[in-house]
C-alpha cells in the first residue's frame, strides 16, 4: 500500500512506556472519570416533551467577579497561559445548571444537564442583549462530566469549562453548554456518541430549554446564535447547525473545531493502517451509540473485540471508573488497537503502536472491514487523500456492507451545505482527529458550492499565510516550541511531549479563539 500524500503525525517515540493514560485521554478532549454522582436517577415525569425544563429556575452553582476569574487563571501555569490566549476577563462569570428533556440514540425519551454561564459586570459588553454561544465539548470516558461544576478543579470537566468561561462567558457572551444524553444525571444508559441525527437534537434541546428560562436569570438573549466545540464538540456543533438549518431555526454563524466531520473517512483510515491516538477508547464509544443507533454494528461484541474485553464493552463507557484504572484493570488496552502482525498493517512504522499484544479488535474483523473498504470503497475516503478525493460532491456514494462502516457512512456530515457562515479550524498534524477530516468537509461545502466568503479554513500549521489568524498560528508554533524546551530528555522526547499535548492542550485555545475572532466579525458585519 501506498504511504499517504501527507507528513504523518510527529513519532511517537516510546509512547507504550509512558505512564501517561491521563495525557492520552486528554488527547481526546475530555477529562478522566471518578466519583461524585451515583447512576439511578428517576426518569423524569410529567411534561417529556423535546426541549422542556426540568427544574426552573436552574440552580446558581458559581458566581465569580472579573477580578475573581483573573486570580483564578492566574493560579496556575495552565491558566496564565490560557490568560494570555483568552484575554483579560471583562465581565464575571455566573454559571446556572440546567436539566432539560431530550431523546436518546433511538428517539427515546430522556433527560440531560447543561451550563449556562452568564456574563455580568459593569463593563458595556457584560449586561443587555448578549449573543448566546451554544458550545459542544470534547470526547469523555467520565460519566459525570459536568460542565456547571468547573469552578471546583477536582471534577472532570474543570479544564473545558474554565476554557470556555475565560474565552467567551468573560468576553460578554452568553454559553449555553450541554453535557449530552448519557452524562451527569441523564438516566440514558448509554451516550449516543458521533450519532450526527441525535447530537444534533440534544444541542437544540438544551439551547430550547435554557432560553425558556433566560427570563427568570436575568439573561437577555441578542438573537445572534454562535455554536461551536472542539473535537467531538466540533462534530456536535457542525450537526446542530445542519439541525438548526433543516427546522427553520436562525444560526448566525458556526465554527466546528477539529471536528471528526467525515467520520466515515476517519473509520476507513483506521482499519486501513491509519489508527488514531486515542482509538482504543473512541472504538468502543463508537460501536455502543452506533448498535443503538442501527442495531445491526455487530451480532454479539465477540464479533468486533477480543474474548478479554467482548463482555461488557458495550456498556463500560461513558464510566464513573477513571479511564486509568481501566486500562489498569484490563478492561481497555491504552494503545493496541489491533493485534502485532495484522493485515493490514500501519501506513507507516510511526502507527505501530496501535498494533501489538492484548489489542483490542480482532483480526477476523479488521480482515472484514479492509475486505469491504476494497469492495465498497467510498469515493471521499480514498487513502491515499487525493485533490478529487477531498472535493467530491458524492464522497458517500458508496454502499459499505460491514455495520460498523454502514453507520459511520449514515452519520458522516458531508450530507448537506450550510447557508450561514461557517469556520473550521485545527492543525495538518493532530494525532487524533486527522486533518484530513476539516479538509474532507470543507472540500465537499466548496464543491456543492459554498462561497468562499462564506467559509474560512484555519490550519494552524500554516505558517506562511497572513490573515486574521496569524496571531494565532504564531501563538501555537510558540506554545509548541515552549512545551518542547521544557521537555527534559531526547529531541525524541520533546517531540513526544509535543504530539501528547497536540490536540488535547495545544491547538484547543487558538482554535477557540479564532472562532472568536471570527464571531465578532460576523456579528460586526451585520451577520
């Protein structure tokens, strides 16, 4: 097989040696799980319609000063540097947790929380009608991920949430951020993870719903709707525009951020020797919500994984058990995703990682999924990515016969064309979510014949263009160049520590604030 006409990821030197599971699942954008809800909440009752209140007015759970929240950051080397990316908070910081109604992965009735986070203050951009982002966080293995708690650093969402407050609620936005069907006190057994129909409703839901109490918590809504995330919560937030369009409901303008948009290329490079960096835990996430989904991603899980982890994999994740522990405990492997040896093997000697002893799927099925991939090839997945390949107008125009590769063509986001505008952002060199997906994507919406205006692609890596995002890509090559300073040990190391931090540390806050910046430039232009 051919390599791909594509630097690969940095090397991933000495990866399987590291005690480093915590920084490989914030590669993924999410946090470890632990303790602090139990599993057993009644269903709700009364009214279960889409989009209605559980409990209104939702509860003050925070309220910090800008003076406050600038101590705050300032508190930490993670903070100072998010400080300087964020800017200096302008308003405070109020934070409400929301419950609402919404459906599962097979349309049935359940519930899930949110933030709201409230600008307040003095300051002109912090009291009146504000514009109300809608944020989609990044993958999680921590069942009681809870974005209204950020304000306490021991809870698994800390990070994203003081990210998103100092980047947007301090910058006189209001944020409406769903933690999904399947976290915190939703009763969903299960989280419809990547389900493109489903995401997209639970985001619509929680915004329905927490504008119904916007009233009672002295939030004035502007009209103006920005949605965005990062990850996972950039494939949300591009499937909640699409849901917003295809309903009639106004999107001033999104910014998915190293989204997995085409998803179905993503699966496809997977089990042709392009795994990504975080696999072992994305696999299971993906064919649990995808069995709920369709019903037909496998017979028994004993088709897809090895006889030590078959049993109950379907139903470890999301977990209130730290991912730590299950990798200690056996449950997942940390990066043998496929066994040592198997056909096919990695694009290049970088990805044997992935390959090696006690892995995760077995042979019989990567054999079953390359088969089909070379019998039903889908024209936008081509690996080798090719110019045609990544601007096709039918890069789903394909018939995949392996469930698996049937629900990742059913939920991959090159299906339709935004008409507001639209920016994509992330860096040519993630491990996890590869580049190629933004492409892909932003390939497809040029194809069908999105104007130019209208969509603005950010690879931080590039260097060489000028634009309005320049600051940011300077601002990431030198965040990069500092991780790797302060690395001690081999050049090896230092680019080790690089890769690790790449799309869960590094490239999160200049994405974020170029959507930002390019927020204010809609709303500026009158958008």
């Amino acid at each position: 097989m051919k390599k791909p006409q594509r630097q690969l990821p940095t090397p991933l030197h000495k990866v399987a040696a590291l005690a480093g599971a915590t920084l490989l699942l914030a590669a993924c954008g999410g946090g470890g799980g632990g303790g602090g809800i139990g599993i057993g909440f009644p269903p709700p009752t009364g009214d279960t319609g889409r989009g209605s209140v559980v409990t209104d007015p939702p509860e003050q759970t925070a309220k910090l000063s800008a003076d406050q929240l600038r101590t705050n950051l300032q508190a930490t080397d993670q903070g100072k540097a998010l400080l300087q990316v964020a800017g200096t908070p302008r308003c405070g910081v109020e934070v409400r947790y929301l419950e609402y109604r919404t459906i599962g992965g097979k349309n049935e009735a359940t519930n899930a929380t949110a933030a709201i986070m409230l600008p307040s203050g003095a300051d002109v951009a912090c009291n009146g009608p504000r514009p109300v982002v809608l944020y989609a966080h990044g993958t999680t293995a921590a069942r009681n991920y809870n974005l209204a708690r950020w304000t306490d650093s021991t809870q698994p969402a800390a990070g994203e949430g003081l990210t998103v407050a100092a980047m947007f609620a301090a910058q006189g936005y209001i944020v409406v951020a769903p933690n999904y069907a399947g976290y915190d006190k939703s009763t969903l057994p299960y989280h419809p993870y990547l389900n493109g129909d489903q995401q997209g409703k639970d985001m619509v839901d929680a915004l329905t719903a927490a504008r119904k109490t916007f009233a009672g918590i002295d939030a004035t809504d502007a009209g103006s709707l920005l949605i965005t995330g990062y990850s996972q919560g950039g494939y949300v937030a591009l499937a909640a525009h699409r849901e917003m369009q295809a309903t009639g409901r106004a999107v001033t303008a999104s910014a998915p951020l190293s989204a997995p948009s085409a998803i179905g290329l993503l699966a496809d490079y997977t089990f042709m020797g392009w795994p990504a960096l975080g696999s072992t835990l994305f696999v299971p996430l993906l064919s649990a919500s995808w069995q709920q989904q369709f019903g037909d991603v496998y017979g028994s899980t004993s088709d897809i994984y090895e006889a030590q982890y078959a049993t109950g994999i379907d139903t470890l994740l999301p977990s209130l058990t730290p991912i730590t522990t299950l990798y200690a405990n056996g449950k997942l492997p940390q990066l043998a995703l496929f066994p040592a040896g198997a056909t096919p093997g990695p694009v290049s000697p970088e990805l044997s990682i992935f390959y090696g002893a006690n892995n995760l799927i077995r042979q019989s099925y990567l054999t079953q999924a390359a088969g089909d991939i070379q019998a039903n090839p889908c024209p936008g997945n081509a690996l080798p990515a090719t110019a045609a390949s990544l601007s096709t107008t039918s890069p789903l125009d394909c018939r995949p016969a392996v469930g698996f590769r049937k629900a990742a063509r059913a939920n991959d986001l090159r299906t339709w064309l935004p008409t507001r505008p639209v920016l994509m952002c992330g860096g040519a060199n993630d491990p996890t979510v590869n580049f190629l997906s933004t492409r892909a994507t932003a390939g497809y919406f040029r194809a069908r014949g999105m104007p130019a205006a209208a969509l603005t692609v950010v690879d931080l890596e590039d260097s060489g263009t000028t634009d309005s995002y320049s600051a940011a890509r300077a601002g990431f090559a030198q965040a990069k160049s500092t991780l790797a300073q302060n690395t001690p040990g081999s050049d090896a190391d230092k680019r080790q520590a690089v890769t690790l931090a790449y799309h869960g540390s590094l490239v999160p806050p200049f994405c974020l604030a170029s959507a930002r910046g390019f927020f204010q430039g809609v709303l500026a232009a009158g958008g």
